[in-house]
C-alpha cells in the first residue's frame, strides 16, 4: 500500500478542510486522485465518477474514503487502501 499523510495529499492537490481551528479532512477533486494514481489507466466513466464523489482523507481516523465504488476500485487498484 502506498503511504498517504495530510501533506502528501495537498502536494496532489487536495484542499484541507478545518472545523474550529482543528484540520480533520482533506478533500480530492478529480484532479488530485489522477495526480496520486498517475501513470495507472483510467477509464472515462470513472473520470465522471471521480468528479461526483465526495473522496476524502479523514485525519484523525487516517483513513481514505470514498463514496462511490469506481472511485475505491481505482485508488485500491493504484495501491491505496479506500473504504467506504
């Protein structure tokens, strides 16, 4: 599996999200999950999907989650471990 922190996360692109001074997740748009799993294939359709999931990093739980399968299906295929 590949390692993933708060920092890594941005440096793909990913926005922090804060909620009374404390940072708690960080948020991938489409753009940030094809710089992490760059040089892996990816279909058009998950594209899309990519683009109407809620992917995010929960900091305090050091978990990536995705809600839509596509999504998981491509960051586990890419060696990142994703749960719903």
């Amino acid at each position: 599996m590949n390692e993933i922190n708060k920092d890594i996360l941005v440096s793909f692109g990913g926005k922090v999200w804060s909620k009374e001074d404390k940072e708690l997740r960080v948020y991938l748009n489409a753009d940030a999950i094809l710089a992490m799993t760059k040089g892996f294939q990816v279909l058009e359709n998950t594209i899309q999907a990519m683009n109407k999931a809620k992917t995010y990093f929960d900091i305090q739980k050091n978990v990536l989650v995705s809600d839509i399968g596509l999504v998981r299906s491509h960051l586990n295929g890419a060696g990142y471990k994703c749960c719903k």
